[in-house]
C-alpha cells in the first residue's frame, strides 16, 4: 500500500486557511524536533562523520531534556548505531524516537514538513511541500521527498500538497501571517 493511501489528503477544495489553519510562529513552543540521522557519505565522509557526531549527540542530548527528539533513520543498522552513540554519551532515550523513515540526506529542516495549527485547538495538519534537493542541485532526494507524508501517517496528521518546492528552511513565520525569506531561497 502506498503511504499516501494511509493518510487523507485535505481537501483541495478546502484550503488550510479557510479551515481556520495557519503557520506557527517559529518561537513558539512545539510538540517536537524532527531529524534525519547523518549517514550519506557524500555529504558526511566517515572522518566528517566522526568529528560531528559529537556535537550533534549534545545537540540531540540537550534538546532532548525539554521535548520530544524524532528522528528519521535510514533503516534499521542505522537505527540501532544511532541508538548505541546516543546511548554511550549518557543520552536520555525517553524523550528521543528513532524512526525508519529513509532519507538521502540529512537535512531535515529543508525536507521535513512544516506545521500549520489552528489558534484555538490542537488541531494540526502538515503541508508536504515538493522538496528537490536545492534545485536539483544533490540528487537523489527521492526519500526526501517522502519524509512530510511518512510524518504525517506516523503523527497520524492530515496534509496538504500545494504543488510548489519549498525548503522548509528557507522560509520563517511570525505567525500573524507574515513570512521572511529572500530572493536567493525561493526565487533562485
């Protein structure tokens, strides 16, 4: 089964907006922080790899202390590595999920979804927006791509496809409707 069959689409006749949804503002505080766990060797060598993951277990370590750490993994040998790094730097593993989501890369901010929610509720839903790796620039990013609709079945969320590539990280919200971002993220 496809995972998009596992989920519903929101209506296309409907749009987020009139259903009362909107962008968060980026300060607020969220259910959780999503990753993808670093595993490609063309963006982190094994000698990269090995000096960053340091850090980026603090990283985890430290946000882990006050919500929620999802992470996607690439399968389940990552998985189980990702488990024993974390659990060999003292790492709380009550507050960190590793998820078999495949990915190509790591950068989550850029291929996970954004979060819209309705003021009010808690109600959420996700928009999965295309994402193709920087303009075509790093192929493959067909897990990538992915990774918006697998969260959303796995948060059991509704989403919405608007049709348009977006970096999540290319853009931020105040939430009163206003976006930042620049010519060089979603013009170029």
């Amino acid at each position: 089964m496809n995972i998009q069959d596992k989920v519903p689409l929101t209506s296309t006749s409907t749009s987020p907006a009139a259903q009362g949804f909107s962008f968060p503002a980026e300060w607020l505080p969220h259910a959780a922080t999503w990753l993808s766990w670093p595993h490609t060797e063309a963006s982190w060598s094994r000698e990269r790899q090995e000096l960053m993951f340091p850090a980026y277990i603090e990283f985890i370590k430290t946000i882990a202390q006050g919500e929620q750490v999802c992470i996607n993994a690439q399968n389940e040998l990552v998985m189980q590595a990702a488990k024993m790094r974390l659990l060999l730097a003292g790492a709380d593993l009550s507050n960190i999920t590793l998820l078999p989501h495949p990915t190509n890369d790591s950068w989550c901010r850029d291929h996970g979804p954004a979060f819209l929610t309705k003021p009010g509720t808690h109600e959420r839903m996700i928009v999965n927006w295309g994402y193709n790796a920087w303009g075509n620039k790093y192929p493959p990013y067909d897990r990538d791509d992915l990774i918006p609709v697998q969260i959303a079945h796995y948060r059991k969320l509704p989403y919405v496809s608007p049709g348009i590539v977006m970096e999540g990280g290319s853009v931020e919200f105040n939430g009163a409707g206003t976006v930042l971002t620049s010519r060089a993220c979603c013009l170029t």
